[in-house]
C-alpha cells in the first residue's frame, strides 16, 4: 500500500533505507533486492536524541547521520516514517477521479471531505474500493470509471512546513528523500507480506504501541477496513514507575521490561485504559461493519511483554499476540544482530512497512 507525502518514484529499487524517527526511538532497516527476493541486511534501533524530539534541525540531520552510519547502507536514497505528532492517516469518501485531482480537492475543501480545516498540507490518496465495496487500486481504474460514483479512500497528510523541514534535514544529513510518509501505515504494509493469509482473512486489528501514542488499524478480508489513533503510549507506564517507585526514568524504563513481581500491579492497572480505548474501537468497527475481530497483533517496545499482552487479552476477551513483521524478509544479518532480531522485531513493524511501500 503506497501512501507518500513526498515520494520520488523508485519503484523497484535494488537497495533500500527506510527510517522510523520516533519520539524516543529511532528504527531504521536496510533491504537489499535479489532477483524476486528480499534480504534484510541490517538494522538499527538507538534512542532519538532529545535535540530531535524539540525540534532542532542540526540535531536531526546528526542524528541521520549517525544512523545512516550504522545502517552501512549501499544507498543514500531514504525513506522516512513519521510519527502521529507531524501526520495523519483517515478513511474517506471522495467522487472517482485520478489521485492527482483527489489531492486538489482536498486542498480546496479539507473541512468537507476530512471534517478539519487544514490549510497548507499536503495530502496523498490511496483508494481502497467503490463505495460499494468493489476493489480498485489503480488510478488508471479511476479515471476509467468517471467522475459519478464515489470511491473509499485513504488519505495521509502532513503540515507542507513539516515535511519541508523533513526534507531539509535529511539533505542536510547528505541523504536524499525518495518518500515521507505517515508510520501509521508501516504494519499494514510489512503484516500484508509476512502474513497474506491473516491478511486476506477475517477481521483481525493490528495495534503499535508507540511512545506517546498507539495506532489500531482493522483488516477485513484484504480490506484497510478502519483506523484510529489512541491516546496512549509506553511513557505513561515509565513516567509512572518513574513516580511511583522514586526512581529515575531509565531505571523505570528497564522496570517496566523486566517486570517483576512488585512492578505487575501497577503496569496491569496502567493497561487498563489502553485495553479500554482498543475495545471501544473494536466495538465500533464491528457494529459498523458487521463483522467479529478475530484476534489482534501487537508491535511496538511495549508489545514485547507476555505480561502486558495477558493483561490486554483478559480484558478485552480477543487472543492478542505479538507478529514477526521480518518473517517474509530473507535474512543477510551480522551474527550480532542475528542473536537480537528476536528482541527486537517488534520494534521493526513501522520501518518495514516504510521499506514495503517500494517492493510493489
């Protein structure tokens, strides 16, 4: 599925970054095209400097720097996942026409399509089905079926300021932008390879915990059915032990991983708004569409805990496990990261799918 904000067209590349800048972690992957096949090469996970996070432009282009660095990638070509905090993700209607007029009319009249005026964004489309649920994926479809219908659709949109300083930064850092684009969509992207079969399936949610906030999207049937963004993430755990033990936010960090006996009870009552909130969404889908989400998926650092997975499953009576988002990826790894990979995939979900928006 490619939703770009900014997007170069290099369809089929032969090497390719991706780079998910969060807020408190940075995960960025390097893939590497052999014949019909894709290797994972190397990856990278390191905390985001704090000058990133507010905003300093010197800081980000360092960052990337040292990332790239890292990643040891063959390319300078870049693809970039953002966060919630610079980009949004929703479902619409809009008439049928070509993408390309799609993005106009929603620069002329965001409030009426979007419910939110938003002046100076940019926007891209990607169309899901007609209205009445046929499959079209192609503009030159679009065009052919004329302008009478409507057709379901996802947009992504970011501040045109912000993807301007994205860009920047990223040349700045001696790399060249292909694509930006909302991170939301990352885990739709990498679980539509690893596992086609789920996908194609019946409902089942696909839920990344991230920092500060946590993204459920619905599949139905191959179908981008739903998707929202909670108000919840990782920190409020931490920043909770944080208070409640006395202890500094690394310390509480590293707690609430290895999640011992005396810290259970305050992490599983913590859980209980997330579960809350994911339920609520689940109802609303389901009520919607008339049909039963079968099981979640979870990605993220949070998700990487049996315990917070346990707490959410009792409470929202749906099997929730974590996936493996690398699992369609042939693996060219260093024996170091080999021996992680395991640890860390589901910290990977988001720049996967980002690299995935160029296998097609």
């Amino acid at each position: 599925m490619d939703l770009s904000l900014l997007s170069a067209g290099r369809k089929k590349a032969k090497q390719i970054a991706a780079i998910d800048l969060g807020v408190f972690t940075t995960k960025a992957v390097y893939v590497e095209r052999k014949g019909n096949h894709y290797s994972l090469s190397r990856y990278v996970v390191v905390p985001t400097p704090k000058g990133v996070s507010s905003g300093e432009d010197d800081a980000a282009a360092a960052h990337f720097k040292r990332v790239f660095a890292e990643l040891d990638a063959k390319t300078k070509h870049v693809i970039l996942a953002v966060g919630m905090e610079d980009s949004f993700l929703r479902h619409t209607e809009l008439p049928m026409m070509p993408v390309s007029d799609m993005r106009v009319v929603l620069k002329m009249n965001s409030k009426k399509y979007l419910q939110q005026e938003l002046q100076d964004y940019l926007f891209d489309c990607h169309i899901l089905s007609t209205a009445t649920g046929q499959r079209k994926t192609s503009e030159e479809n679009a065009a052919s079926l004329g302008r009478a219908g409507k057709y379901r659709v996802l947009v992504g949109g970011a501040k045109r300021g912000a993807i301007d300083r994205f860009h920047s930064m990223l040349r700045e850092a001696g790399l060249i932008p292909d694509v930006i684009m909302p991170g939301v969509i990352g885990p739709v992207n990498a679980f539509e390879l690893s596992d086609p079969e789920t996908f194609r399936g019946e409902a089942t949610a696909l839920v990344d915990i991230g920092f500060r906030n946590s993204s459920i999207n619905i599949i139905a049937n191959g179908d981008f059915a739903f998707n929202r963004v909670v108000n919840w993430g990782g920190d409020r755990i931490t920043s909770s032990l944080v208070d409640a033990m006395g202890i500094d936010y690394d310390e509480a960090e590293k707690q609430k991983l290895e999640l011992t006996p005396e810290v259970e009870p305050i992490v599983g009552s913590l859980l209980l708004p997330l579960g809350r909130e994911l339920r609520a969404s689940i109802d609303f889908f389901e009520h919607q569409q008339e049909k039963t989400v079968s099981q979640i998926f979870f990605s993220g650092g949070t998700a990487k805990s049996s315990f917070v997975l346990e707490t959410l499953q009792a409470e929202m009576m749906v099997p929730c496990k974590q996936w493996n988002p690398t699992q369609f990826l042939d693996l060219s790894l260093p024996p170091s990261q080999r021996v992680n990979l395991e640890n860390d995939m589901s910290l990977l979900a988001v720049p996967i799918g980002a690299a995935a928006s160029v296998f097609q």
